[in-house]
C-alpha cells in the first residue's frame, strides 16, 4: 500500500509495549501482580480513547516469549489477569463495536484460556469501530518462523511456487495478517528497546518511549504523544517535500 503523501496526519494503527508494572508495584512496596492488576485495568481508558483520538487500530503487548522466564508464580498471576480481562470486558469490548484479535503462539497457553480467546474473537468479529489486537505467547521471531512454516507446507503442497513468495504472501502467512502495518509504536517505562515486538510489521513506524510507568500512563498522555507524531515528517526514503 503507497504511504499517504502528506505531513501531518495522525495514526491510525497504535502498538503500544506497555512496560513498567513491575516497578510501579516495587516503588509502592508491592509485590509485582499488583502492578499487573492496576497495569490490565489501564488498558480500558486507552481502549476508550483510541476511537477519539481517531485510532482504528490498537495492538497491545501483554505477554512475550520470552516471558516465560518469569517466576511460576508470576506467569500464573499474568495468565490469570489475562484470563479476567477477558472475562470481564467481552461484553463491554462488544457493546462499544471493538473487535478484539490475539497474535502469538496460542498452542502453549492453557486450553481453558484458548477457549476464551476463540469465544471473545467470534463474539466481537462483527465490530469495527476499533480493532483492539492483544500479543499473548506473542515473539516477533517467532512469529516469522510459524509464517515461514506456513509457507514452506504451501510449497511442499503445490499451492505455490517458491518465486511467488514475495512480500505480500509472507505478510499474509503472518498472525497481523490483515492488519495495517502500525504507524506508531510507544514504550512505557524508559526502556528503549522493542523485545521482539513486531520487527516486520513496524519497519517504518515512529517511534516514542515514555519514562512514564505502564500504570500511570493515561488517555492525556496518549493524545499529547498523538499530537507530536502529527507533526513528524515521514519520507519512506523519499526526499522531504518542503
Ligand atoms: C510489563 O511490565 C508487563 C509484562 C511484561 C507482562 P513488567 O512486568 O515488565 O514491569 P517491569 O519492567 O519489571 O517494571
Ligand atoms: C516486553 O516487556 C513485553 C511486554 C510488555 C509484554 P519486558 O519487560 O518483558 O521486556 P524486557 O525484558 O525489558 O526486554
Ligand atoms: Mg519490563
């Protein structure tokens, strides 16, 4: 798809790392789930706002391959809160006409979690007014690997030969397929750094990072990051029109 041409527009596809919950939660003398409750219950004022900010889009990170690194206790506590944020919001999400999708690896997660997953995308698959994508069991590598499997069974079926593999067929192997590629990509928490987070899909995205924790981060401060993206200038390696 062309870029459009002009300078100051704003996003439309959000992805957000929203990172911190841990120190947000230490600084209080608490121990980390609590900074992942008060972090899941963020997520609906942002839900809420995209649509007046004029974001159709919002992928939000919530769990990474890599975090199964984490102590049992903790990775029980995030599938739990993710297991209640499901629960808990699906008729909300369906009433407001957000259409909620996962990315990620789903076949390591729990089945009852898979169930409620599957239960919640076919619930909201009518809506449109904002399409809220959650990364669960979610690696960027990972990701690319699964849709170069994809491919590769296609091949060995004969549906396709290797030539035809281009950029469009890969995209369309992927777990975004479908979705606009993000055109901002903010992370909470100071750290600069994307952990595996939607390394194709974000190859021109802007980027903001936030020393703000995860927990404070409120629908104000995503209209003020909204407003600075507006004025920059993107090129996709074209020369600058002024
Ligand atoms: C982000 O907060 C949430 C997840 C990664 C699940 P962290 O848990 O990474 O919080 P910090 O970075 O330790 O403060
Ligand atoms: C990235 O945050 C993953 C999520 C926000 C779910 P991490 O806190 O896990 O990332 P690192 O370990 O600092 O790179
Ligand atoms: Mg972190």
């Amino acid at each position: 798809m062309a870029p459009r041409d002009t300078s100051s527009y704003y996003p439309l596809h959000v992805a957000i790392i929203m990172d911190g919950n841990g120190r947000w939660a230490t600084q209080r003398g608490q121990p980390r789930l609590f900074g992942h409750r008060r972090g899941g219950e963020r997520v609906r004022e942002i839900v809420e706002a995209c649509p007046r900010l004029g974001i159709t889009h919002l992928t939000v990170y919530a769990f990474s391959t890599e975090n199964w690194k984490r102590s049992t206790e903790e990775v029980l506590g995030l599938m739990s809160l993710l297991r209640s944020y499901i629960q808990r919001e699906a008729e909300r999400l369906r009433a407001e006409g957000v259409r909620l999708r996962f990315i990620g690896d789903r076949t390591r997660l729990d089945s009852r979690l898979q169930r409620l997953m599957a239960g919640i995308e076919k619930l909201t698959a009518g809506n449109d007014r904002l399409h809220l994508t959650v990364a669960i069991n979610y690696g960027g590598r990972n990701e690319i690997v699964r849709a170069v499997r994809r491919l590769a069974r296609a091949v060995a079926r004969g549906e396709l030969r290797a030539e035809e593999i281009d950029e469009e067929a890969f995209s369309a192997r992927l777990d975004t397929a479908g979705l606009p590629d993000p055109d901002l990509v903010i992370r909470t928490s100071g750290e600069m750094r994307v952990s595996n987070y939607l390394p194709w899909q974000t190859t021109y995205a802007e980027f903001e990072f936030t020393g703000t924790l995860w927990p404070d981060f409120s629908a104000d401060e995503l209209a003020d990051i909204v407003d600075r993206f507006a004025r920059r200038e993107r090129r996709y390696g074209a020369v600058s029109a002024g």
